[in-house]
C-alpha cells in the first residue's frame, strides 16, 4: 500500500470512528439528562386518583403530560419557583374548552393539535411565562433546537390501519394517536424523544407523507416491528415552544 494510500484510508477511519463517537456520547448524554424534563407517566396514580383517565386503566393524557413536562423545564430554565410535574397536569386540563360548535370537549379522551396548544398557552400564561408557540410543518423542523436552551418541541403522531394515506377514508382507518418530546437528534433521520408511557424511545423519520387534498404533510415513522404495508404512523403535529 503506497505512504498516499495509507493516509488516506487512516483518515477515512478516523472520520468514521468521529462520527460514531460522537453519536455515541449524544445519546449518551440525552439518555442520562432526559433533556431536562421529570420523569412522570400519563400513568401516575395522582392522574387517576384525581378521575382523570378516560377509563378504569386507561389513560389517555399524553398531550397533557408533555404539556406539564414542558413547563417544568421552562420554569427551571428562567430560574422561576418549580411546580410538581404530577400535580401539574392536573392543573393544565382545569379549564373549559369548547369545540367550534360550542359544545364542551371532554379532554379525558384526547387531546389535537389546537386543544393542546390552548391548555400550554392558558398555563404558561397564568404562571407569567411569555412563550411563544408555533406550529410547524414537521419537514421544515431543526430537530437540532430540541437540545438548545429555551426551545421545547413536542410532536404528535397518528397510526393508520393503511398505507395508503392518499385516497382512504383516514378517519375510519385511524387506529389512535400519540405525543412526545424530542429531546434531540441523535444522527440524521433519527431523534431521541421523551415518552409520557415508554420513556426513552428513538423515532426513525422515514421521510415525507403526501396526505389527500385538505391534509397537511406529515412524516413517515418507521417503528420497530411495524410494517408500512398493513400499518402506517405518520408525525403529523408539531408544537415549538420559544420561551
């Protein structure tokens, strides 16, 4: 092997070697931090004491408890008096909220994109937080922010009983949805999040989803032991809070 050969091959293994260093200590430290926020499951025992699952054992406020996880990293982050993450949730779903028609919504069966937003809003505002929440599509995300200061990315995925998302009735193909936090991105394609059941999970972003005219563009998800061709998870919803 010529001395220029060497040299060169040195280099691309030292760049290799980098890389997946320095993957490794990213989800070293994302792992170890939690990205800052509590560790609570929409499962908590104060969350049902209190009534709020939708039934006996199940409990359907991940929206929620994303939202109050949010928060308690926001408050730590402005230096401002903590809150309890359990008792936290609780006080995000005391309020009223009315679908467009005017009728009450009941948030113990879930939470969308806009009722969430408002419940984060409403609280952030009551406890003198000046945030700001956009609502990006999820293929113009940095998923990078996630791990900066004053940034909070919580994002929401549907599951389709289909994979084909371009001519199906998609609500009666609708199997449940689901909200995170990202906590970071730990390569290209790939982004550690803060699960209010699973804890630590890694989402693969499989690239983009062209919806029927009138839906928005989303993100394929590829998850372990999940096939695209029975079933579809698609990351639909994005809320960036700036704080």
């Amino acid at each position: 092997m010529s001395k220029l050969r060497f040299i060169l091959l040195f280099l691309i293994v030292a760049a290799q070697s980098t890389f997946a260093t320095t993957r490794s200590e990213r989800l070293c430290r994302l792992v170890l931090t939690n990205g800052g926020y509590p560790r609570i499951s929409q499962y908590d025992v104060r969350l049902q004491e209190a009534g709020l699952f939708f039934s006996k054992d199940e409990s359907r406020l991940c929206g929620p408890t994303c939202g109050a996880k949010a928060i308690y990293k926001i408050l730590n982050e402005l230096n401002l008096p903590p809150v309890d993450p359990g008792d936290e949730v609780i006080k995000i779903l005391d309020v009223k909220v009315k679908s467009p028609s005017g009728e009450m919504i009941d948030l113990k069966k879930g939470t969308n994109l806009p009722q969430l937003k408002k419940l984060i809003e409403r609280r952030l505002s009551k406890l003198g937080v000046d945030a700001v929440i956009e609502e990006p599509n999820p293929e113009d995300v940095d998923w990078r922010e996630a791990s900066s200061e004053r940034t909070v990315i919580i994002v929401g995925y549907q599951v389709y009983r289909t994979s084909d998302l371009t001519t199906e009735p998609l609500a009666k193909r609708t199997i449940g949805g689901h909200w995170v936090i990202v906590l970071g991105e730990v390569s290209k394609n790939l982004i550690a999040v803060d699960d209010p059941i699973a804890g630590f999970r890694i989402l693969n972003l499989a690239g983009p989803v062209r919806f029927a005219s009138g839906k928005a563009n989303g993100l394929w998800l590829r998850q372990q032991n999940e096939s695209l061709t029975a079933i579809s998870s698609v990351l639909e919803d994005v809320l960036v809070i700036r704080y």
